[in-house]
C-alpha cells in the first residue's frame, strides 16, 4: 500500500493540488468548490428532512422532487472535489479511520435521499396530512446522517497521523 501513496503522491495531479507545480491556489479553490457542492446537497437533503418533520407542512412534499436535479449536481461537484483532495493527499485520508466513517455516512445518507426520492416524493398521499412515524424516523436518520458526515469531513484535518508517506 505504501507503494501505491508514493506513486500517487508522486503524480503530476497530485503535486498540482497540492500547489508544489506552481499552481498555489488549485488546493483552496477545490476546497471551496467542494464546501459549496456539500452547501447545495446537503441544503436539500435537509429541506426534504425537514418537510417530512414537520417543518412547514403545507408545502406538497412532491414540489421538492424539483430539487433533486440540485442535489445530483451538487454530488457530482462534490464528488469530483473530493477525489482531487484524496490525490491531493492520499495517505493523509485513506490511513484515518475518520475518513472511512465520513464514507460510511455519506453513502447511508445518499441512499436514504435516493429512497426518499423514489418511495416519497413522488407519492401524492404525502402532500398532505401527517406522515408515518416510519418516515420522520428516517428524516432523523438522515439529518444525523449529514451531520455526522460533515464534522467527520472536519476532524480529517485534525486526526491524521501521517500527513504524506514520502
């Protein structure tokens, strides 16, 4: 594995986000490009937990089907971030057990949006009236889910013990 850090340490991508190929803002602007992608997929993750909560319960929980398009591009965005830091500093994240627990949320947390999406809102019945409690346990869930996927994603910069393996 130590093989693999070197060789991608080692790559020109990797010194370009770093800034070490004279490229001192490539680092900076993929972190901004990557909190703004979380901003968006997690503000919408948030808004439908909210709905199915109980927060503002006159809005048709199918009208926020319309921000899922969002959430896909901000996912994207956030994807395609977070994989230029991981080359970025690839033993920094893939030797801390918090990085793996970030991973663990985010996929729990995308998969309940997913079903969400499929199950929820497109099902009319939800637009009006209280919703099962089956539901509104999952809307906890999954806010918990994004919580706990985001201070993860902060303690990374504080919980590494081997910043590079050269």
């Amino acid at each position: 594995m130590e093989t693999f850090f070197i060789w991608l340490e080692s790559s020109t991508l990797s010194l370009w986000v770093r800034g070490e190929s004279g490229a001192h803002m490539a680092f900076p602007i993929i972190i901004v490009f990557h909190a703004l992608g979380m901003g968006f997929l997690v503000g919408v993750a948030i808004a439908i937990n909210g709905r199915i909560l109980g927060v503002a319960p006159k809005i048709p929980l199918t009208l926020l089907k319309n921000f899922i398009p969002v959430a896909v591009l901000a996912f994207v965005v956030n994807a395609i971030s977070g994989i230029l830091l991981l080359i970025g500093y690839p033993t920094k994240a893939l030797t801390n057990p918090v990085f793996y627990i970030k991973l663990l949320c985010i996929v729990l947390a995308l998969w309940n949006l997913s079903w969400f999406n499929k199950a929820v809102l497109t099902n009319p019945n939800y637009d009006q009236g209280d919703l099962p409690i089956r539901l509104k346990q999952l809307g906890a869930a999954s806010t918990i889910l994004w919580a706990c996927a985001i201070v993860a994603g902060r303690l990374l910069a504080y919980t590494y013990t081997k910043i590079m393996t050269f």
